[in-house]
C-alpha cells in the first residue's frame, strides 16, 4: 500500500498532504519519506546547544529513542553564514535520511549544500534506488532565515 502523498508548498511554507479530487492522494513514497526525514524535528543531542535557549530538545514524542524521527536542522536556525554551518547541515541531512539505507529503501544518497544567497542555504539530495533509477530533490527554499 502507498502512503499518503506529503508535498511541500513554497506558498505556505510547509508541508501538506496531497489530495487527488476529494481523496487524499498516495505515491511518491520515497519523496515524502525524504521530506519527513528533513522537516521533522529529530530530539536534540546531548552535546547539542538549543538555539533558542530554551533547553527544549524537540523531537517527537512518540520517538524510539534507538531510531529518533527527523533531522537536528532545526538546531542550524539561528547559526550564522559559515562554511562549518553548511557541513552542519550536509551532516544532519545525511544522518536524517541514514534509516531509508538501512531499511533498503534506497542504496545511497549524494548530498550537496552551499549557500545560495544571504541567508539562504540550499540543499539538493538525490536518492540511489536499488534498482538503478533515482529521484532527485532540490530544497533552496527551507533554511532562509539564518543568520
């Protein structure tokens, strides 16, 4: 069975099922599953410094704490325009989608962040299926507002 089919709107900014008429529409599985994995707020670490100084770790609540849900990118908020911070992000985004290479999903992920304007980090991820097809996704939009 397909999952129900998340997208995100640039509109709204943020995420949203899809309808298809008046039902919900399913498919591009692999592509809500990235996008879940991204824009969800994975529990903090220990080490991690909560950019807001609340000492909130976020997360879900529902999370196993042996496989946490979604990525530390939200720790990058209030980070300033740095080289290190584009690694930060290149390394929570890979951690983020570490579970669909485990479960089989897909064989590998190449993964590219730079800095795209003031601001304004871009990421494009594309998805190695084992099957050999892959599905490409650009995400220049999610991080504007660092400092």
């Amino acid at each position: 069975m397909a999952d129900i089919s998340t997208v995100w709107s640039p509109l709204i900014g943020a995420a949203d099922w899809q309808q298809q008429g008046p039902l919900l529409a399913s498919g591009n599985d692999l592509e809500t599953a990235i996008l879940i994995s991204l824009f969800t707020d994975r529990i903090a670490g220990q080490a991690d410094a909560i950019p807001d100084g609340t000492g909130d770790p976020r997360g879900w609540c529902c999370d196993d704490p042996t496989r946490p849900i979604g990525s530390r990118l939200w720790l990058l908020r209030r980070a300033k325009q740095t080289t290190e911070t584009a690694n930060r992000a290149r390394d929570y985004i890979i951690e983020a989608l570490q579970w669909l290479i485990d479960d089989g999903a897909v064989i590998k992920f190449d993964v590219r962040v730079q800095w795209i304007g003031p601001g304004q980090l871009g990421a494009w991820v594309v998805a190695h299926r084992a099957d050999g097809t892959k599905a490409a996704l650009q995400y220049d939009w999610a991080w504007k507002g660092m400092n």
